[in-house]
C-alpha cells in the first residue's frame, strides 16, 4: 500500500473542508505528519480562524513540552487557510468534516470533482451517513472513502476506513496507508449503519437506559457497577453527558432508522425526554446529573456492612465465575464443594444450576438472562456479572422476591468479606453487566458473520475507539459462547420482542464450542 506522498522529500498536500473541531484535529494530524494543509470553510473567515485555534492548540503543546517551538513553527509554515474551493486543486486527499448533511456532503464531492486532479483522494468524515451514498452522485465514486476519525482526532488513536459499495480497492489500501503513516491505527469496515464503533457499542448505552427504564437503579448506580465490576473506563450516563445527549442520540436514532427500525437497536424513550427537555448533558449544565456549578455528583447504592455467612456450599462449575470459589478461600470463608447431580428442581426434577448456597439454603448464582424470582428454589439471589472478581471493586445483587431479608444481607457480607462494594438492584432479567456485555458479544459475532469488518479489527476498534476493557470477540471468548447464548435466550423469553434473540452467528460459535468440549 502507498500513502500520500509525492516523493521522498515532501509529504503531499492535504486540504481539510470543514473547519469545525473535527476539522481542526484531521488538519492537526496532518501537519503533525509532515504534510502542507490547506483549509477551508465556506463560512468567511473560519478558516483563518480555525488556523489561529490550531496555533494556540500548538503553543499549548509547546508550553506542556510536547512539543519543540521549532516543530511548532513549521507546522505552521506549513498550514495555510484559504477562502476559494480552487485553491485546493493540488492536494492529493481531501478530507470533508461538514455538517452531517448527505445532500451539502453530496454538493461538494461535486465542486471538488472540478477542481482536483483524477487522482486526488476524497475523504469523508461522516459517522452516520451512507459514504456509498455519499459518492453516488460523483462521476469518479470509486475513489471516495470513509475516513471516520474520532474526537477529539489529534489524541485518539483510531480511525475506521469505511469503503463504500463503489469504492476501490486501490483507494481503500491508499486510504489506511495513509492513515498509518499518520501514526493512527486504521481498521477496515465496509460501509454499513454505524460502521464498526457505532452499531456495536449501541448496547452499552441502550442496556443501561433500559434498566434505569425499569427502575433497576439510579444513574450513578448503574454506571458504578459497569465500571468498577464490568470494568469500562466510563458508565453510559456520564459518558453520554460528556459525549452530548442530542449527539448519542442522533447516533442511536441514525443507526436504528438505517437498519429498517430493527429492535435490538431501539433507542431509548428516557434519552429521547432529556434531548426534547434541552438536557444535553455537560454543555448544558445538566444531563443525567446536575454539571451546574457546585453541583455534586450523586453517590452510587452502597449496601451497609453486612455479616459473612460462615460457610458456602459449591454446587457445580459456576463458569465465569468460578474465579469466586478461590477468592472465598482466600478470605477465610469455607467453601464446601458437592457434585451438582442428585439435586432436582421440585417441577421437573431435572438437575438445577450451578450455585453457591448459603447455610440456610438461599442460592446465590450468576446473573443468566433470568431473574432471581424466576429461580425453582424460592430463596434466590443473583449476582451480576464481572470482568475480572479478582480485581472489581464492585458487585451488584438482585434479590427474588421471596429471599428472606437476613439472607439477603448475608450475601452482601459475603461479597463484602473479599473486599467489595455490593449494589443492591431490582430484580430483571440479566441484571447490568451480564445483559450488556452478552449484547455487546452478540453483535461482534453478528458484524463478523456480515461482514462489516474482521474480527481482529473489531476488537481493536472497541478497545482503542471506545476503550473497552476487553475486545467483544475476545470478551465472548473468555465467557464462552454458549453461557453469552444462553444468557440472551432468557432474556429473550423474558421479552419477546426481538431485540434479545440471539443472532445466528452466535448460536453457530456456541454449537462450535459444544462439540470441541
């Protein structure tokens, strides 16, 4: 693959159009690179002024000795704002950071085919639009790209190149060369609703705004448990209050509308409140919290100290959780281990699930799509799932409703006694972590099996887009694919709606899992 560059000695002009954050940051990268750019903004005089917030951003680098005044400098001899669209006739790429608009992105693909050589690569940065449809209209439309960077471009590390249904495969390989060269990683995906970040990352969000829907907790409570147990750098509450909530909302709306209102990407009502309320999260002042000044951030559910049971019973393999049974011993707390067979439910008689019983025979056992209350056994508690129980700080618990209060509270001493926080939540299907991260797995494996992109890219994609603690495809892995299947069809006869069927890509790997055991 060959990036732009038209000779050893001089990197190839890059014109950006477009001089809003996005734009400034591609320009950035660029001129990082070693490259001459040249902006543009159809607005008088933005461009000129994005090319002065670009030389402050510069300084303010220089200032944090990141950066030498001499690399400053000429950087900035190398930057060069412009005020007519024929100005950019020698640039070797253009890259478009618009107004998400396809018929103004349309419009001037258009101008530029006029004004920039045959072999002039055109880029667009959009994050919900169709680039095929996009360069529908072109009389080239082969050498149009998606190069979608992420915000804010200059820090983050990916950028998916996104080929349209026309695009070139030459393009497509000169693009990510490009893109490398800039020191970014690129990941390949073709041009489907949401590209690799923005379809598969809708069920951290969507699950969360589900349960807050159904009164499993509070905001900070949720997002509490999903990153101190599920291990994300954010929750969804507080990340889209940073992100914007009219933004993650157009996104979700884009993505769910482009695939035909498909139910597993339905977006949620209470976000849809918050965006018509004017509640966009911080640069409003307030979103799913208070960003006034002074304002606090509310506390998350914290169950007060409890007593340990003395002892535990371990019945079966309790799969990803099974790390809990060494953790116990480790606290001191016994840990007796019968075989799972002999013991049956009282309706079928068919053996029950793997658990732990306490000492008056209250079952605690993995969040699996079903609720605690559902459980054969009337005493039952749930609890939510963890990346890694070693290291959590934080473990939620559903109580079924017959679950007598004392052994409530000793399960809570339990999880307390290996040093955790424990979340006390409402009792729904698949709890926080457990029906999020299943639902994250599933569509990994579902945008592998259509080809959106590899799975190599698509782990890389999540983990360095949106910095998840572990790759989906990895994630599945670790759980196995027949516990993330199985969760789904709980949840999925729980609410028949649709939106918790477990794709057909998933239930192959789980079937491939079966008959390697």
């Amino acid at each position: 693959m060959t990036a732009i560059d038209r000779g050893s000695d001089r990197a190839g002009l890059v014109a950006v159009v477009g001089t809003g954050t996005m734009g400034q940051g591609i320009a950035q990268v660029a001129l990082a690179a070693g490259h001459p750019v040249r902006l543009y903004d159809a607005a008088p005089g933005r461009a000129s002024r994005a090319a002065d917030t670009i030389a402050d951003r510069l300084g303010r680098l220089v200032a944090k000795e990141r950066l030498t005044a001499a690399d400053r400098d000429a950087a900035l001899g190398r930057l060069t704002p412009v005020a007519d669209l024929a100005d950019l006739a020698e640039a070797e790429l253009v890259a478009e950071a618009i107004l998400e608009e396809l018929g103004a992105k349309q419009q001037l693909f258009t101008a530029l085919e006029s004004v920039v050589s045959d072999g002039c690569l055109l880029a667009t940065n959009t994050s919900s639009l169709s680039v095929t449809a996009v360069a529908g209209v072109l009389r080239r439309p082969g050498r149009l790209i998606g190069l979608h960077f992420f915000n804010p471009a200059p820090l983050m590390p990916l950028v998916e190149v996104v080929r349209g249904a026309a695009t070139d495969e030459a393009a497509a390989d000169r693009a990510q060369a490009t893109v490398a060269a800039w020191g970014k990683t690129p990941v390949r995906c073709a041009d489907t609703p949401g590209f690799i970040v923005n379809r598969i990352a809708r069920p951290f969000y969507a699950e969360a705004f589900r349960a807050y829907e159904e009164r499993v907790a509070d905001p900070a409570t949720l997002d509490a448990v999903l990153r101190e147990s599920g291990g994300f750098r954010m929750g969804p509450f507080e990340l889209t209050d940073l992100i914007g909530q009219d933004v993650n909302e157009a996104v979700t709306r884009s993505v769910w509308e482009a695939l035909f209102h498909d139910p597993k990407f339905t977006p949620s009502l209470a976000q849809r409140q918050l965006v018509a309320s004017g509640r966009h999260g911080r640069k409003t002042g307030h979103g799913w919290y208070d960003h006034s000044e002074g304002a606090g951030r509310p506390a998350p559910h914290t169950a007060e100290p409890c007593e340990p049971p003395g002892k535990v019973v371990l019945h079966g393999d309790l799969g990803p959780a099974q790390g809990l049974v060494g953790l116990l011993e480790e606290a001191g707390v016994p840990v007796i281990r019968e075989p799972i067979r002999g013991a049956g439910t009282p309706v079928t008689g068919e053996p029950v699930g793997a658990h732990l019983a306490l000492p008056d025979g209250t079952r605690l056992s993995l969040a699996d799509g079903a609720t605690a209350t559902e459980d054969p056994f009337a005493a039952s508690v749930r609890f939510d799932l963890a990346l890694d129980y070693r290291t959590a700080t934080r473990v939620a618990l559903a109580p079924s409703t017959a679950a007598p209060a004392e052994s409530l509270r000793s399960a809570v001493g339990l999880f307390q006694a290996l040093g955790k926080d424990v979340s006390v939540v409402q009792d729904v299907p698949g709890m926080v972590v457990a029906r999020t991260v299943a639902m994250l797995v599933d569509f990994a494996e579902d945008a592998v099996a259509r080809g959106v992109a590899s799975p190599e890219d698509i782990d890389t994609a999540m983990l360095t887009g949106v910095n998840y603690p572990r790759g989906p495809l990895a994630w599945g892995r670790a759980l196995g694919a027949r516990w993330v299947r199985d969760t789904l069809r709980n949840l999925h006869h729980a609410c028949p709606t649709g939106r918790y069927a477990p794709s057909q890509a998933l239930i192959r790997r789980a079937a491939a899992d079966g008959r390697l055991l």
